[in-house]
C-alpha cells in the first residue's frame, strides 16, 4: 500500500522504509497545537478583562459627568454639591391690583335725562357761528332766538301739542343759500318720552323766522316741512323759495334746504351730548387720579 502527496500532516515517507509513521512527527505538530489554544485562550481572557473594565470605566465616568452636569445646570436654586443643605426659595411672581376704569359716560343717556342734561339751552349754543354746512352746501344764518313760550312760533295746532306735552323751551333759527330760506327749530321737554309723544302728534307746523335779514318766506304756501325727535329733543323744519314764491315738486332746493335743516339739527342736539359726555368722563377721571 502507497500514499500519496497531500494525504495528511505529519504523513511522511523516510528513504527506502514503505508504510511506518513518523511517530517522533506526530508527536511534535499535536504538542504545537495545544500550545496555540493556550495562547488563543489566554488572548481571549485577556480581551475580555480589558471590555469589562472599559465598560466599568465608563459607568463611572457617565456618573460622574451626570452628576456634575446636573449641578451645573441645576436652576432649582440649590448653590452647592450634595452635602451642602443650603437652599432657597424661588421668589414668587409680581402681582398687581386690579385697575378699573369707570365707564364712559355715553351722549345718549345726557340729551335723554334732564338731571345730566345741564348745558345751557340757548340759541348761541344750538345755533353756533354765522352758517350752516351741510355735505358742502353752505347757509348763512339770517336770524335766531329763543323762547320758553313754545307757543310763539308756531301754529296754534302745533303749540298745544306742545303745551301739552310739557315743552320747555323752543329755539329758532333761518338759514339762507341757494335761492332758498328754511327755519330750524328745537323743542326741549322734560323727558324722552314727552318729546317722542310730542313728535308722534304733531301736527304743522313750525312758523318761519323772518327777523332780522331773513326774506319774507312761505307766506303763500308751498313750503317743505320736516319734523323728527331724538332723546329729550324735538325738531322741525320749514323752508321755501326766498322770493317768498311757492315751492312744488321733487328734487327742488327748498326741499333740500328742509332736510338739510332738519341734519343739522339733529348734529347739534347729539354735539351737545357729547360735550356735556366729554366734560363728565373728565370729571370722573380726574375724581379717580385725586382718590388714589
């Protein structure tokens, strides 16, 4: 029996012997492989030594980086490491009284209530300035008065609803421009009430003042009326042609002259509120400032 090449380590052939092993061989290669395990097992012990005390070494050191990190960044208000037992209390946050302003006085509840509604009822104070604007269209006042006798410038009709209804006092005034003449008036009552059942029977109509510079108007008929109420106010209009001709149809200025009247009556009855609100909301400030 033959062996060839290659059939295994530590098979060899001496010169001239056929089929004996080389026991001496076989011997040395088996004691060269127990000596690599040794080596391979005490390598790997040693590795494995060396993780562990990586992993432990950086335990610690993640606690101790924690640890440090958290009393750095510590914003409870503790100043020192765990043994120190000082401590502080975190201030509390502002607080503030609470302010109230008082309400504002509105115009309305002034031209509706005779015990705000105080400001002096004249003609200088309704009827203001030498004209009358309105969107543009200019009048220049001719004439005013006033009159506690609701009844002298009116129809009688007109006068004893009034009378009837408790008015105060009545203000006149003619505005002329545009070929037209028109005549405002403002009745004052005691309360809203009267002015609106006052407004809701009236009957024509407001006479034309014609005093002083104002033409001789609506004496032959053909005049443009307009009657209204707000708060404690009722007020008329009358106007017509300034040559005293009558006035007919629609569009016409004398019918524009009647309503630009009755505006302007209405603006000045709510200024007149919101004077007497402005005055008040000052007083009320200023009564608050002097108390505090």
């Amino acid at each position: 029996m033959s062996f060839g090449q290659g059939a295994g380590p530590g098979w060899g052939q001496q010169p001239g012997q056929q089929g004996t092993p080389d026991w001496g061989a076989l011997a040395a290669e088996a004691e060269k492989k127990r000596g690599r395990k040794r080596l391979l097992v005490v390598g790997g012990s040693v590795l494995a030594t060396l993780a562990v005390g990586t992993v432990v070494a950086l335990a610690i050191v993640q606690q101790d980086s924690g640890s440090g990190g958290q009393a750095a960044g510590d914003t409870g208000g503790q100043s020192g490491g765990p043994d120190d037992g000082a401590s502080t209390t975190p201030a509390p946050d502002p607080t503030f009284e609470e302010t109230t302003l008082p309400p504002l006085p509105k115009p309305r509840e002034f031209i509706s209530d005779a015990d705000k509604d105080l400001a002096p009822f004249t003609a200088e104070e309704l009827y203001p300035g030498d004209a009358m604007t309105v969107e543009g269209r200019e009048y220049t006042k001719t004439a005013a008065e006033g009159s506690e006798d609701c009844t002298a410038g009116v129809t009688d009709e007109l006068g004893a609803v009034l009378t009837e209804h408790g008015c105060a006092a009545l203000l006149r005034a003619t505005f002329t421009g545009d070929g037209t003449a028109v005549t405002v008036g403002i009745a004052q009552f005691p309360t809203e009430e009267d002015a609106q059942a006052a407004s809701a029977a009236y009957v024509r109509n407001l006479l034309p003042l014609t005093a002083g510079d104002s033409p001789e108007f609506c004496q032959r008929g053909g005049c443009r009326t307009t009657t209204n109420q707000v708060g404690r106010y009722t007020y008329f209009t009358i106007a017509g042609n300034a040559d005293g001709t009558p006035d007919s149809g629609d569009g016409t200025p004398a019918q524009q002259a009647a309503r630009d009247g009755n505006d302007h009556a209405f603006a000045r009855i709510i200024q007149r509120g919101e004077a007497q609100a402005s005055a008040s909301a000052s007083a009320l400030v200023e009564e608050r400032r002097n108390s505090s």
